[in-house]
C-alpha cells in the first residue's frame, strides 16, 4: 500500500534497490474479473484455534502454504482468517513482483483484493514488527498499507530477508504475521513473471505482472 514519500525513500535506501518495499496500487477505475464476483456475506471475523494456523493458497501457477503466527500476530492473523473463510480471496491476483535491484531472486510479489470496496472489510490496527518479535525473513508473509491501522486485504511476501520493512525507530515498518511453508517455488515463479514496463504508478512502475497470477482458492489447511 501507499506511505509517505520519505519513509519509502528511506526505506528504499536500506534495502539498497531504490524501489519503495510496498505500495498498494492506484485504485481500479475500470471493471475486472476480480470486481465482477460478489463476496460472501459479511460476517464476524473468525476467532484462531490453534497458535499457528495454516493457509493453502491455490494460485494458477501452484500452492503456497502459509503459517500464520495467531498467538504473536493475533489482529493480522485474525483479519486475514476472515478473508479466508468469507472466501473473499479467491478470484484476486498476485498482481505485482518487485525484484531487489541488484540481488537476483530477491524481493517481494503483492497480491490480494486491490482495493475492491466489494470485498474490504474494515481495516484493522497496526502490530508492529517491535510489538511482535516477527521479522521479514526469506518467505514472510505481512501487510501492505498506507498508515499505521489502514491495512485491510492487500499483503506481500518476501523472497530473501527484508530487515528494512521492520519498524525501526520511529518508523513502524510492516506488519509480518507468518511465513510460508511450502511453494516457495511457486513465490519465486511469480516473482520472476513477465511485468509491463509503463503500466503502474510511482515506485510501482514497470512492477505490475502482465498476466495476473490468480488465486484460485483460498482455504485454511489444518
């Protein structure tokens, strides 16, 4: 998701490729596959049974599993539980790759509802990776947003350890709540996926995949 200008370029400047880490794009201003489909009826946001909750993403190119820390991460797990089980994933993309300058194989995919108002819920607080103990490692999972508490179904995952999107002084970086488990590979395919040179805005330029990995399904797979 979008953030202010300097803390991206600051940002930009840890991680050493000069793209800002995340950013949600321009709002859709014209009908896709993604708006066409009507999201299950809204309901209270489902309560973690375990610590650790895992989630099968079933995209067009493979199956990424995804082990969400609920006891360290309780709010982020909590919210992305309930696009999942309200089924308000599937049919979105994985519509973005954002390669680390200089370092091949390494940087992050986005993905999720792209600010589809049909299938936001409310946006949730802010768990910060100072609050939480979690870090952007190789495969993490976590937020995109704008501010602080603005987060609401867009997320990314890294490909390589990211240290500059954890909060950082006054900076409260992104908000990791998990790490993949299996389909690496699948991350590191997207990752690698043919981009449109002029399409997207900003530090999102020449970032937006050319064809949109769909997730299929989203389902929790405990």
């Amino acid at each position: 998701m979008i953030r202010a200008l300097a803390p991206f370029a600051l940002l930009s400047l840890l991680l050493g490729c000069g793209e800002p880490p995340v950013r949600e794009p321009e709002p859709a201003r014209q009908a896709t596959a993604e708006n066409a489909v009507a999201p299950a009826p809204k309901a209270s946001p489902p309560v973690p049974e375990a610590d650790v909750v895992r989630v099968a993403l079933n995209t067009e190119k493979g199956e990424i599993v995804i082990a969400l820390d609920a006891r360290r991460a309780p709010v982020t797990t909590r919210n992305f539980l309930a696009y999942v089980d309200q089924h308000r994933l599937d049919g979105t993309t994985f519509y973005r790759a954002a390669p680390t300058r200089g370092a091949t194989g390494r940087g992050f995919i986005q993905g999720g509802i792209r600010r589809n108002y049909r299938r936001m819920l409310p946006p949730i607080a802010h768990e910060p990776t100072s609050a939480t103990g979690l870090r952007h490692v190789d495969g993490a999972i976590s937020m995109a947003r704008t501010e602080p508490g603005t987060a609401t179904g867009e997320f990314f995952i890294t490909v390589g350890a990211m240290p500059s999107m954890d909060a950082h002084g006054g900076d409260q970086g992104f908000a990791a709540f998990g790490r993949v488990v299996g389909g690496m590979a699948v991350v590191r395919r997207i990752l690698a996926a043919p981009t449109v040179p002029n399409a997207g805005r900003g530090a999102m330029r020449g970032q937006m995949i050319a064809e949109p990995v769909r997730i299929v399904t989203a389902r929790r797979a405990d």
